[in-house]
C-alpha cells in the first residue's frame, strides 16, 4: 500500500486590512465586543484588481516552493471554496496559470471542512495508486456575500487562501494517522447563502408566443444563526477528534499541536480544555484573519511551519466545522 505525506504549504490573503474600529464605522459594534466575543481583531478584504484566483495561484506557489516539487510533476489539483470566481469551479484555472500540465484538476466543496475533506480526498488518490504529487487548495473571499449590515456575520470573516502539497511515501511512513468525516444536512437552515431565482419575462417562440419565464439566479448573503453554529462547534469538534484519535490508536497527550478551522477563540478554547490540551499547544491565527472558510487551517498551518513552531515529525490534530452541516478532523504527521 501507499502512504501519503505533507511536504510543503503556502498561503496569500488580500493587502486591505479592516480593523474592529473600522468595522465599528460600518455597524453597530464595538473592538471590545468583538475581540471579547471571537477574538477576531483584523480581517483582509478583496479590492481593486484581486481576485480569489489569485490569491489561490499565490498560496499554491508558496507550496510547491517549500516542498521542491515543479509545477509539471503536480498530477492532481484539489480546490475548495464556497465563493469562487467561476460558478464551473476554480480548479482548472489555478492548474493552467500554475502550469500544471499533466494534472487532473477539480472543485470539491464542504465549506469550512473544506481542508480535511480536500486533504483526505487526496490521499484517497494517492492510496488508490498512479497520483505522486497532489496540490491542495482551499481559498475564500466571504466578503463577496457578507450582509454589511448584518453585525452578526459581517465581523467574523475575512478573505484568503492556504495551500499543502500532498506526497505518496511508503505505508511505514504515511503521515496520515486517523482521521473522521461527518454530514448533517438537517443543519443547513443554520448557515447558507441560497439561490434566489428571479422569474424573468417569458421566452417567446418566434411568432411571439410566450413559450415559459427562465430562471435569472443571485445568491443571497450568508445568513448565520450564531448561537446554533457555536453550539454545534463546541459539541462536534470534540467528538471528531476524539473518533480520529481512537483511529490513529493515539490520546490527545499524543497531539503536539492543535488546529481547528480560525471560526471563533472561544470554541479553540473550549474544544482544547474538554481535550486537555494545553495551549502552549494550540495554533491560533484568527485574531489577525478572522474567519476565512476554506483558507483557515492551511493559512494558519503554514503561517505555523514558516515561523518555526511547527517542526518536521510533529503530530498535529485538525477539524473542520461548518456550512453543510459538515465536520471532520484528521491526525497528520508535519
Ligand atoms: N457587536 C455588538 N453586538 C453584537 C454583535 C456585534 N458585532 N453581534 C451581535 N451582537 C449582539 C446581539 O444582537 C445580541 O444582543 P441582544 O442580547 O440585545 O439581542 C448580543 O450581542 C448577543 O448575541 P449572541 O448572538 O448571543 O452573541 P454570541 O456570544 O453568541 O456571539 C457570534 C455571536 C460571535 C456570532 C458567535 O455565536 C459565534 O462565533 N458563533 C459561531 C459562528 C461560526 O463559527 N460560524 C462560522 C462557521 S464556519 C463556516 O462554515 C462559514
């Protein structure tokens, strides 16, 4: 059999940088009240000429950089995001700017589980043999659905992407030690950004009879019922863990670091001391990100291994929760 390892991450988010202060100009809202709240103390917006692809090709470089590997040896292209710049998916492109040339690309979407979704998938891939070299990319810009005027939403989340390169190895070295997903569409009415379909004028046949209306589609904002999402973090997240633990064989004394989807420091906080884990041992970026959906475990993971915390050999536990409802953790070796 095959194993799969992770060799290299990468990361871009966008130059704009909105403080609480200045969302406190845009709502009704306070630094305190949401660096108390989330622990959330910047985001970064899209503006001008940026794009999501972009920022995707950036944080994908930066992989590719760290692990050596060329763009041409790449033979697979996993991206997830919920806001990408093409309705068909944003796969291809980043495999063509990127030079990707012998790579199946594709979307896969699971929101904020994006990351450990993507990353299973690849190793998925790999396990099933002929795929070496498999790019894994999560990027998202919220804001292009944020209710500016919904104080509740419009505070949490930021723009960015975060990139790994996924490796085949022998199974004595395979980095993937145990891992756990879940769905519960049930869920859905908590989180979303629906369709709204427009009824437009009837298309009429060429003598002028009106044949039927076609559908005119725009997505809504995100709309969030808050207290559900936390409760449903501060339940699940634990549970996921502690399942993808029992698969690896391993307890949470095991786990040099911990890495959950940057949604709120009160769930990081509390999901570390129902874990016992100490938070000397807990990675946690959001106070300069915010929120950013499909980027937030590899933006933070590589931000991590580029400061030197996160070391060759290091265990890691990370989940993501979000959007589905949908929620899964895995256990990695760096
Ligand atoms: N500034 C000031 N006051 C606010 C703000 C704000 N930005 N937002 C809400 N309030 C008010 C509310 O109106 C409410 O006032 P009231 O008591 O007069 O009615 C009060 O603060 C308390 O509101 P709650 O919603 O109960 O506040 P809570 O402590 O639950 O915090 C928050 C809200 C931060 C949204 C929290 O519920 C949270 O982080 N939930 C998890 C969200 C999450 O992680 N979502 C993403 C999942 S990932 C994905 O897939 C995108």
């Amino acid at each position: 059999g095959m194993g799969s390892k992770l060799i290299g991450s990468g990361s871009a988010v966008p130059k704009l940088q909105i403080s609480n202060d200045d969302m406190a100009k845009i709502v009704e809202t306070s630094d305190e009240w949401i660096s108390v709240r989330t622990g959330i103390r910047n985001r970064r917006v899209l503006t001008g000429n940026e794009n999501l692809n972009g920022l995707a090709v950036e944080a994908a470089k930066g992989a590719l950089r760290m692990a050596e590997v060329e763009a041409e040896n790449v033979d697979l292209v996993i991206f997830w995001s919920s806001t990408p710049d093409d309705l068909f998916g944003g796969a291809s492109r980043i495999q063509g700017d990127l030079g990707c040339k012998s790579a199946l690309a594709f979307d896969i979407t699971a929101a904020c589980s994006g990351f450990v979704v993507g990353l299973i998938t690849a190793t998925r891939f790999i396990k099933g043999g002929g795929y070496k070299n498999v790019l894994v990319i999560g990027a998202d810009a919220l804001s292009r659905f944020v209710d500016w005027t919904d104080r509740g939403t419009c505070i949490l989340f930021g723009d960015a992407a975060g990139a790994v390169l996924v490796q085949a190895c022998s199974e004595d070295e395979d980095g993937l030690l145990g891992f756990d997903l879940n769905s519960d569409g049930s869920g859905q009415r908590h989180l979303n950004a629906f369709v709204s379909d427009a009824e437009h004028e009837a298309i009429s046949n060429t003598n002028g009879a009106p044949l039927f209306p076609p559908k005119r589609s725009t997505y809504s904002c995100i709309k969030m019922n808050g207290n559900e999402v936390f409760r449903f973090g501060w339940r699940c997240v634990p549970q996921t863990i502690q399942a993808s633990l029992d698969d690896a064989g391993l307890s949470s004394s095991n786990i040099d670091w911990l890495l959950l989807h940057q949604a709120n420091q009160r769930i990081i906080d509390a999901v570390s001391t129902r874990l016992e884990i100490p938070s000397e041992k807990v990675i946690s970026n959001l106070a300069n990100y915010g929120n950013t959906s499909a980027a937030s475990i590899p933006l933070a993971l590589d931000e991590a291994v580029r400061n030197g915390k996160v070391k060759a050999g290091d265990t890691i536990a990370t989940a993501g929760f979000g959007a589905g409802l949908t929620w899964g953790s895995a256990i990695v070796k760096w």
